[in-house]
C-alpha cells in the first residue's frame, strides 16, 4: 500500500506534477547556409535537450504555486549545478473543456502589434502567430479534464551577416498526474514488483501514470535508514536493482518535486 | 592655422566621405532588405555527437644543446614583452630575477637590463629590427661593461615577444648582416606556428572583433530584460581607436563592455602571423640556431572567461604583482559572474513563461467577455516575448565560451550529412520525426516531409585562450616544450607556474638546457 510520506503534502488540497522535454536551437533554411554562419550562430544550431519535472500544488495559505526541478540540464560542466527551483504562483493548466466557450474557431483574433491568436478545433491548438513568429499550444485529454501537451516556439532573427534563422523550441509535456480540490484524480499510488523481491529487479511505477521523471529513487531499510540511492535515471516505470540488501522489510521512495511517494516491499 | 584653412579650403573630400558613408549605409539597408526572414525554418536544429578532445602531446626535446653553457659569471636576460604590452610588462619579473627575489624565486647572478618597448604598428620584421636595435645600443655596451659574453645573454619572451625573438634568431644566421646578440630563448606561450586568433580578429582576415561584441550588444542590450548587466571585459586600457568607435556605434556603451580590445590587434605584423601566412609556416619549421624552451598553456574551462579575468586584472598591476610578481593564480572572476548571469536571465525566462501561462489562465476565465480573454492574450504574447529575450541573454553567457574556442583555433565544428528526418502529421495527432536511411523509406499516416539530418563533429583543441598549444609548443630542435597546466596567455606571465618554469629553467633542471643555468645571488 502506497503512503505519502510528507505531512504538508497530505494537507494539500491538489498536486500535479509532469515532465517537460524541451528541444531547442536555431534553425536555418538551408544548410548550404551553414558555410557562412559566424561562431556564435553555428554554436546556436546545436540542438539543446532538457529535462524537468513541473509540480503545481496549493500552499499552506491555499495559493496555486508551481515550481521546475532540473532533471537533465543544458548547462555546461563549467557552470556547476543548477540553482534550486524556487516556487512562483500558477495553477495547473487543466480545463474542463478545449476551446473555451465564445471562441470563435479557426479565424485569427487581433491581439495588437500585428499578433494574433487562432483556435484551431481539429487538433485542439491555440497558436499566436505575427509574421514568422509562432507560439502553438496543443491541447489533449488528460483523465476528464483536458492540458497542454505540447509548446512549439519560433522567432526569426537575422544574422550579423544577414542570413534567416529561427530561434525554435518544442516541448512536450507527460499527461499531468496528481489529485484535484474536486477529487477528480486520485491519489498517485506507487508500486513495486516482484514484492516480495529476491534477487530480480524491481520494476517502479506510479499507477497509471507513466512518463514522470523522479527526480530521486532511495530505498531506506525499516528504521528509515538510507541503504541505496540513484539520481534522475529516466521516466516512471524504472527498473532498479538495490543490491547488497539482507533479508527484511524495506521502503522505496521516489521523489517527484516537493513529495515523496513511498511502498515497502519484503527482500528474502 | 596652416591645417584647418586646408579644410575650410576643401571641402571635397569631406563630402566624399560623407557620401561613403551614406552609400554604404544604403547598401546596408538594401543587403538587409534583400535577404528578409520570410521563409520558414524548415531544418531542425543540428545534433552534435560528443566533443572529441584532441589532446596535445609535445614533441621529445632535443639534446642537442646538452653540452652548450654559459661561460661563469654574470649575464642579462632580456625580458621581451608580448603584442600590446610595453616596457611594464615584464619589469617585476625582471626587477626580481636581478636582484631581491621573491619567495621561492631567488635572485640569479643577473645584470638587470630594463625591459624594452619595441615599435608594434609594424611588421614582424620592423618590430624585430626594433628590439634589435635595443640589443645593440643597450644590452651590448651593458654587456661590455660588465665583460659579459653577449651570447651568454638569453631571451625570456612572452607571446609575440617569442616570436620576434625567433625571427632575430634566423636573421642572426646571416654573420655579414648582423651580429647576434642573444645565446638562447625561453618563449611563454608564442605563436610560432600562427595563430588563428589573429586572422579571426584583423580586418583583413575574418574581422570578427567588432561582430563579437556586436552580437553580445544585440543579446544583452533587449530592453525587455531586466537590468542588464555586461561583463566588465577591458582587456587592454588603451582601447583601439577604430574599435571603441565601431564598439559605440554597434552598442552605445562606450568601453565598458569591449572584449577583444587587443590593443594593436590590427597592427600589420598580426597578419603575418595567420595560420596560412609565410612566416608562420617558416618559423614553425626552421630548426634554431640556439638553445629553445617553450613554455605552453593550456587554460581550464570555460577558457574564455578565465583568460578574459586575467586580461581585464592585468589592465594595472595591482599591489598584489608589486609585491609578488608571480600571483596572479586566480582567474574565476569572470567564471562566476557569467554563471550568474546565466541563471538570473534563465530564472527571468522561467517566470515569464509562467507568467505567460498565468495570463493563459486568465484569458480562459475571461473568455465569456471576448475583449477581456484577448487583452489577457495579448498579456501572455507580451510575456513569451520578454522570455525569449531572456533566453537569448542567457545562451549568450553560456556560449560566449564556446564562440570564442572557434575564434581561438580551439573548437572546430564540421557539419556532416546523417540521412533524413521523416515528418508525418494528420489532422488529429501531434507529428511524429523518424529518421530514415533514403527519402523513399518516410511514409505513414497524413502527410509526410523529409529533411536531411545533419550532425556536428566537434575537435575540441587545449590552448593558454588566444595561442593553441599545438602552435606554442612545437618547434623542431626545440630544447623542450614544457606545459603550464591552468594557465592562460595572460597569466603565463605573472603566475606561480611561471615562477616554477622560470626557476627550472634557471636551476638547468630542463633536461639538453645546460645553457639556461644561472647561479642565483
């Protein structure tokens, strides 16, 4: 049986969580283009792959904050590590329905300085657009509720030297996980098989719930001591294999943002 | 006066140049208008496989100066300083090696001679006449006065300053010309196999200077960022007056922001020092007709911004150098302010995209009011704006590094072809990137594009952050090349790796170095 270990998490009245993929660099036209790219302009076409786990979650004071834990950075080794996430206010990005009501679909809608936003009802998408620029928001069914999966982003910019490119970027979101005020999403429950587990590996996964990324896998022996811990190894379900283990009971946890899911299993 | 009547007299040519400028500014105008950012990227972003890290690996040193030593007694080492520097440059160093010391560096039987300044607006030729002529008027009769042999003299060389030293070398080897004035070199970080720095920055090379702080001034100067903030990056006080006025033209800032303020990085003698150029092939290959020590950098990274703190401290020297010449070790200054900067500009693009979404939010609460829902579009429009600013400031500090190893000679990236992408896409489902061997293998559901998948291969090179190490540290007879780990072009000067390298080289600890021996006080 599952358990949430943090007090505060227990107290909150919604929580959702989600990892974001997001690639991103320049893009050019043509490649011939690419003899007379200046340094800079050929360091920006490296395609940049990050990873971060987004939690939403009420406060003490019953706020809507969000915060982004790195998993897989950009930065380089020089750099160190990232800054610690801080949190800052926002709610998930659920909605009982996509368009929303009075929209009048698949014609712009003048925003001002040229921009304008287009419903498109096909693929349930918002995209503001001015010229080459475009920012696309793809909606999709998340449970009975409806979230952005997918943010697409390219502005154009000219080089020194004259040549077209875009600053592009993609991501894309896992389908949000986590529980609501109206209790419209259960709990997240957390398993592990086999249990008991003799030498096989054990395979995570939150019920349901695939594509999140913890942030941090332990296993703590019964006196919550730590006996094995790996960082951000990819998303949920994982296999992980804590060796050296004796006989008795153990606890897994997985940490995804501010919470900590835990089950315990029997090692023989 | 006789000049200001000449120009109230002539007025063409001020209407000429007026002209020029206005004619170029229309072909500017026109340049820009021509090539508009109207069609769509259709390339995704390049792949990069993993940097290759080609390591240098410095020649043996030749024995073949193992028997050749200085006659006992006194000599003079003449200290000569690198491109931009003057009399200054070495003078501690010198000051300390004649006489006093300093901790761990004692004071050798050495006449002090007070390092030249040599002529650096022009050729390599006309610069090494220069110190010539020094050696000559100065370092001889110093010599004859003290009855020293002037072939027991030796050079300690920072930079350009060794490559000169070379040159004198070979122009040494025609008796009927010259007299040689020097037994021996010890070259800090020289070029003597070209340096692609050199042909990145001049103007008749890739004239990359100006463009480099062009392209920070464009990431930097958005005024949707907050608070910008530049790096104090001066690296010579005696700016180049063609480069502060494009630098104030391109950025308005004046010179608190000019990186690549080389000073004399346009000289006539910098061309010469091209890769490619004629005396850069022949020094690199010729064989000395003295004992030679290289000394070459290699900078940890991010080499840019460390070899940009030492540029930007040595603009004066400080009561630290004054008391120890060789302290000048620390160079993450500029490491953690760009880091910091990094992230204040990545923490502004998170919050305005949430902000952005924040306003998304709103919109959908106000949508049963049409004009509410679009003012708060237009909210979040304004805020992914400001994020992609910040984003842009934010790549900058974090590939300014990266640019400048390119510019250096130390990072090389080749674009090669890796087959196809193939894009489907229907109507109902999000598109789908396969890669594909041929285009006649991208079918499936919806329509389907292909697009040729290109891969960067990087070789990644050490340099001391303006001299690759393969340049500095091979010269075939060499006596030694000898590495200074954590060092860059500036530091090797004045750090305590110079200290140590300077005292093996005296102790004669360099093996086939007997000559460099010099007994302290």
């Amino acid at each position: 049986m599952a358990t949430l270990l943090s007090y505060s998490a227990m107290a909150q009245t919604s929580f959702w969580t989600a990892t974001e993929t997001t690639f991103r660099g320049s893009r050019l036209s043509d490649i011939a283009d690419t003899a007379y790219l200046l340094p800079w302009d050929l360091e920006a076409l490296r395609m940049r792959e990050t990873h971060h786990a987004r939690q939403w979650w009420t406060d003490d004071e019953g706020h809507s904050v969000t915060a982004a834990q790195e998993l897989k950075g950009d930065r380089d080794p020089w750099m160190g590590p990232a800054p610690a996430a801080s949190a800052q206010p926002g709610e998930a990005p659920l909605r009982a329905a996509v368009p929303p009501a009075g929209i009048p679909l698949d014609q712009p809608l003048e925003l001002g300085h040229g921009w304008t936003l287009t419903w498109s009802a096909s693929i349930p998408q918002q995209t503001y657009a001015k010229g080459d620029s475009s920012i696309a928001l793809t909606w999709a069914a998340a449970g009975n509720q409806w979230s952005v999966v997918a943010e697409e982003r390219s502005f154009p910019r000219q080089t020194l030297n004259g040549l077209c490119m875009h600053d592009w970027s993609f991501t894309e979101r896992s389908p949000l996980v986590g529980y609501g005020p109206k209790g419209a999403e259960s709990r997240p429950t957390l398993s592990v098989q086999p249990n008991p587990r003799g030498r096989q590996e054990l395979v995570l996964e939150l019920v349901g719930h695939d594509g999140i990324w913890p942030s941090a896998v332990r296993c703590v022996d019964a006196q919550g001591r730590l006996t094995e811990s790996q960082p951000p190894q990819g998303a949920l379900p994982l296999r992980w294999n804590p060796v050296g283990l004796n006989s008795g009971r153990y606890i897994i946890q997985i940490q995804i943002g501010n919470q900590t899911y835990s089950v315990a299993f029997i090692q023989h | 006066m006789p000049s200001s009547s000449h120009r109230a007299d002539s007025p063409a040519p001020i209407a000429l140049v007026v002209g020029l400028i206005l004619s170029l500014t229309l072909l500017l105008s026109w340049s820009a208008a021509a090539q508009p950012c109207s069609n769509p990227a259709s390339l995704p972003a390049i792949e990069a496989a993993p940097a290759v890290r080609a390591d240098f690996v410095p020649p043996t040193g030749s024995l073949r100066w193992s028997n050749k030593t200085a006659t006992n007694g006194d000599r003079i080492v003449h200290f000569i300083h690198g491109l931009g520097g003057n009399a200054d440059s070495w003078n501690l160093v010198a000051a300390r090696t004649a006489a006093i010391g300093t901790p761990g560096y004692p004071a050798r039987e050495v006449v002090y001679a007070n390092p030249p300044t040599y002529l650096q607006t022009g050729s390599t030729l006309d610069a090494a006449m220069d110190i010539h002529g020094y050696l000559t008027a100065t370092g001889g009769p110093l010599s004859a006065l003290h009855a020293i042999d002037v072939e027991d003299n030796f050079m300690v060389a920072h930079s350009y300053g060794g490559v000169l030293s070379l040159l004198l070398d070979s122009l040494y080897d025609d008796p009927q010309t010259f007299t040689r004035q020097f037994g021996g070199i010890v070259a800090f970080g020289s070029a003597i196999n070209g340096a692609y720095l050199a042909k990145a920055l001049h103007p008749t090379g890739d004239n990359l200077a100006v463009a480099f702080v062009e392209e920070a001034c464009r990431a930097l100067s958005d005024p949707r960022l907050v608070a910008p903030q530049f790096p104090a990056l001066r690296w010579i006080p005696g700016l180049d007056p063609l480069l502060r006025t494009s630098v104030d033209n391109a950025c308005g800032l004046g010179s608190s922001f000019v990186p690549f303020a080389l000073k004399k990085f346009n000289s006539p003698g910098m061309v010469e020092l091209f890769p490619s150029a004629p005396l850069a092939q022949r020094l690199g290959k010729r064989t000395p007709s003295v004992p030679v020590v290289l000394a070459y950098g290699v900078e940890d990274e991010p080499v840019f911004w460390r070899t940009a703190t030492s540029m930007y401290r040595s603009d004066s020297v400080g009561l630290a150098l004054a008391n120890d010449p060789f302290s000048m070790d620390g160079d993450g200054d500029l490491v953690t302010f760009a880091t910091q900067q990094h992230d204040r500009y990545a923490n502004q693009k998170a919050q305005a995209l949430q902000r952005a979404a924040n306003y998304r939010l709103a919109a959908w609460a106000l949508s049963p009011t049409l004009l509410g829902s679009l003012i708060a579009e237009w909210q979040a429009v304004v805020a992914e704006r400001e994020a992609a600013a910040a984003d842009k400031a934010a790549r900058w500090y974090r590939d300014a590094n990266d640019s400048y190893k390119q510019l250096v000679g130390a990072r090389v990236m080749q674009v090669n072809a890796e087959g196809y992408w193939c894009r489907c896409r229907d109507e109902y489902n999000a598109p789908t990137w396969y890669p594909v061997n041929d285009p006649a293998d991208c079918f499936g559901d919806g329509d389907c594009l292909t697009f040729p998948i290109y891969e960067y291969q990087l070789v990644e090179k050490p340099s001391d952050g303006v001299v690759l190490a393969e340049s500095a540290g091979i010269l075939n007879g060499a006596v030694a090349s000898v590495l200074m780990p954590s060092t860059n072009h500036q530091q090797m000067r004045n750090s305590s790796v110079t200290k140590s390298v300077l005292n093996r080289v005296m102790n004669g600890q360099i093996p086939g170095g007997a000559f460099f021996a010099t007994p302290t006080r």
